[in-house]
C-alpha cells in the first residue's frame, strides 16, 4: 500500500509543477488566454477545472471518514472529466491567434493530465476495496510514513491552487483584469 502512496504523491507533486507552469506561465503570464476573445472560453474552461482541483483534493485525498464527501469528490472527477473534454474539443479555435497549439504545449497538457488522473486513480484504488463481489469504501487507513507524506503534500498544494483558481476568476472581471494587464505590461521580461 506504501508504493501506492508514493506514487499518488509522485504524481500530484508533478502535475502541480506542470499545471503551474501550464495554467500560470503560458495561459496567463505569457499568451494572456483572458484577454483575448477567442480564447476567454477555453479561459472559463480553465477556471471551471482551477476550482474543481483543490475541492477534489479535500475530498478524495484528505477527506479519509466522509463516504458521501468521497463520492461528491467523485462526482466532481467526472465533471471535471466533461469539462476537460469540452476544453480540449474547442483548443484549436482558442489558439487561432497563434497558429494553434503548439506540439510542446500539447505534449504539456497530456502529461499534466496524465498525472492529473493518475494521482486520482491511485487514491481510488487507496480507497476503494473489491472484495466478494462488493466495492467497499475504506474508511480507515493505516498511518505510516507514505501516508503521512501524501496526506501533508496534499494539505500543502490546496492554498497555491486556491490562489491559482482565484487568479484565473479575477481575470474574468474587467477592474481586476485591467489591474493585471497595468502591472503585466511593467514586467519586460519573460
């Protein structure tokens, strides 16, 4: 059960670092998805999907007693699952200004969201017990030290990506927005 600790914490530390990069840097920082008409609904999309992450977190990753918190965390999956196809189902319009996606921001997103699934699935399999023909919902788990580092990276992530998804809500508003551009457009570098 350890190496399945691992592993979730593996994989939610690596996308954080890609979503990071992905969501911050190039959607925000560097292309300025918000503020460009054909790619404020893939913005939204990204949003939609910054909001749904650190609730997901809490209740599939830190949540261990709550049967019904762990199947609404669930039910947010699949949502963001359905958010993720639409957002990927309007890509290539959102980066017309550009000439599309380029392959290396592709190949980002894959990964990202690779591991984004990853670390849900292992945590599904952590939490979750097949046995005689029955899904049973492990609501106890033995402490040790995976466990105890999954649970203390995962508790460590949700402020960076509260602050995330509040940065990508702001700039749907035009006052904060406009604070953003004003400050951004002091920055040479980068």
């Amino acid at each position: 059960m350890d190496i399945l600790f691992y592993l979730a914490t593996t994989s939610l530390v690596l996308f954080m670092l890609l979503a990071t990069y992905d969501g911050f840097y190039l959607h925000i920082w560097k292309y300025r998805l918000f503020d460009r008409e054909e790619s404020l609904f893939e913005h939204k999309t990204h949003t939609i999907r910054a909001i749904l992450f650190p609730l997901i977190i809490w209740l599939l990753f830190i949540n261990e007693a709550n049967f019904s918190l762990f199947l609404t965390g669930i039910a947010l999956v699949v949502l963001d699952m359905a958010v993720l196809a639409i957002d990927a189902y309007h890509e290539k319009e959102s980066r017309s200004f550009m000439g599309g996606l380029p392959t290396w921001e592709y190949i980002v997103h894959l990964f990202a969201n690779a591991l984004h699934f990853s670390a849900i699935i292992l945590v599904l399999a952590l939490r979750l017990d097949f046995s005689e023909g029955a899904i049973l919902f492990v609501d106890s788990i033995a402490v040790s030290q995976a466990h105890t580092l999954f649970q203390f990276v995962a508790i460590n992530l949700i402020p960076g990506a509260v602050i995330l998804a509040f940065l990508h809500f702001i700039l749907m508003l035009k006052t904060p927005k406009n604070i953003w551009l004003n400050y951004r457009s002091k920055v040479t570098c980068c």
